[in-house]
C-alpha cells in the first residue's frame, strides 16, 4: 500500500511512519516541505506520488493558540484539510482525517464514554476546526475520521504532556496539574498500530481510538511518577488554569467500535509505564 503522511514530523506523523508495515511505500510531508494551506503544493505533492491512502495529521492542535490566533488556526485545520481533501479526490486517494475528543462539550459524558453516534458541540476554535474537518473529509469517498485523546508519546515538552510532566519534576519544578478533567491519554505508538489495524481492512466512517480508561492528569502523575508522586505534583481545578480555550469536563472517547472490529487499546496506565520506561534514564 502507498501510504501519504501529513503532519510527518509530528508526534503522531513520525509514529505512524514507524509503524507501517515493511513493503508499504510511505511519503512523509511536514510544514518544512510545503505550508499545507498552499491548495498548489498539496495538490502537486500528493499527485506525483499517487497514494492509495492520505493520512491526514497535520494540525494545529495547541488548543490556546487556536483561540488566541484562529484566522491561523482555521488556515491551517480547515484549509489545510479542505486542500488534502480535494487533492484525495482529484487523485482517487483515500483520506484519514485524525480527528479529537475536544468535538464534545463534555457537560454530561455518557456513561462509559462518548461513542461515535454521539453529538458532537464543540467548545473551542481548535474543537470547531476539527469538527469541521470531520465534515469536510467526510465528502471523500471511502473517508476515515479517527478520534482520539490526549496524546503522548513525542518530543516536544508544548505539545507532550506526559514528557513535559516528568521533564518538569526531572528539573526539580514541583508541578500542579488538573483533577478535575478528564480524557482517555493516548499513547501515539498504540494510535500508529491501531491505525494500521484500521487502513489493513479499509474502514470507514468514523471510529474513536484512545487507550482504555480514564484519567485527570493528576491521575496520570501518579503513574508517570510513581510512588511518592505526592511530594512532586498537587492537584487544581480547571478553573484555575486560566486557559483561553473552554475544555470539555469529561471527553472520555468509547472504543466500542474498534473493539468490535477485532482491535484492543492497552490500558492508559499501561500506555504512560510503557511510555515513561522508554525515556533516559533518571527521569524519576
């Protein structure tokens, strides 16, 4: 399978790359090679190399910043994903929109989580641009929308909580983190594997892929930092925080629909173990 990476040298871009199956011809685009609002430069770009699927993950997905700047935020998110769009059908590419659990308000999350039926009402600029997104994809024949939550697993301290989290505590910061949110944290190596799971069998419309559970980032401190994580992390409300951006209360995604399909996530606190293990040495 020819498989065309947007966002390649994101936290999920550069993931994905690593996950798909030896045999597969991957390209991965990032905003070095090409601002994905130049509808030209996608159009070109995804034409010379014919995929046979577009995974969309480029994005501005700083929740402030799309509030404090959303003409941006809607260049990049709407346009950018109007641009990959229309050059998926032009070339007869399939196309994966990564989507968020922020398209919920999260004012009365279902028991269990929101499922894909669930209607979306989106509290934030970033929120209302992936919304959009999902809708705008949606007019691709053969569309994949993936939901997901949280994400970990990257590089970068602005975008990874969990690393900036245990970053922070490395250098001797005592940290105050939210208890009174809550999300399924995702872990971007599982994402990749269940997005691989998922372009294997061509499926469409829209499945939400998170780990398993639920937590506040307080909750995951706990696990990040083990025991004694009390003397290095105190809880706050969200209130607090002072975000620009309105966040959902409870955005917790079920994964149902994966499950049924034949694919489990791992536990969040599975997912942060495996995750935290990995970094140097030291960082407890």
């Amino acid at each position: 399978m020819r498989v065309y990476v947007t966002g390649a040298n994101g936290m999920l871009g550069s993931a994905l790359l690593r996950a798909l199956p030896s045999g597969w011809a991957a390209l991965g685009v990032s905003r070095e090679d090409f601002d994905i609002s130049d509808a030209d430069a996608v159009a070109k770009s995804i034409e010379a190399f014919a995929p046979a699927v577009v995974v969309h993950a480029a994005a501005n997905a700083i929740v402030d910043d799309c509030e404090h700047r959303p003409a941006d935020a809607f260049r990049v998110n709407l346009r950018g994903t109007r641009n990959v769009a229309a050059a998926c059908r032009q070339a007869g590419s399939r196309l994966v929109f990564i989507s968020s659990d922020y398209v919920f308000d999260g004012a009365a999350a279902p028991t269990g989580g929101y499922r894909e039926t669930d209607l979306p009402n989106p509290l934030s600029v970033y929120g209302v641009t992936k919304l959009a997104g999902e809708r705008i994809s949606a007019a691709v024949e053969g569309h994949l929308s993936v939901r997901t939550s949280w994400l970990f697993g990257g590089r970068d301290e602005i975008t990874d909580q969990v690393l900036a989290l245990v970053r922070r505590v490395e250098r001797g910061e005592r940290v105050r983190l939210i208890d009174d949110q809550f999300s399924a944290p995702t872990y971007t190596e599982d994402l990749a594997r269940a997005l691989v799971f998922l372009l294997q069998r061509r499926v469409t419309g829209t499945v939400h892929v998170a780990n398993r559970g639920r937590a506040s980032w307080y909750q995951v401190a706990g696990v990040a930092l083990g025991p004694g994580h009390r003397n290095r992390a105190e809880p706050m409300p969200l209130d607090e925080c002072g975000f620009r951006g309105e966040r959902p209360r409870d955005s917790t995604l079920a994964t149902d629909r994966l499950d049924a399909l034949g694919f489990t996530m791992p536990t969040w606190q599975d997912a942060v173990r495996r995750f935290t293990g990995r970094l140097p040495a030291g960082h407890h």
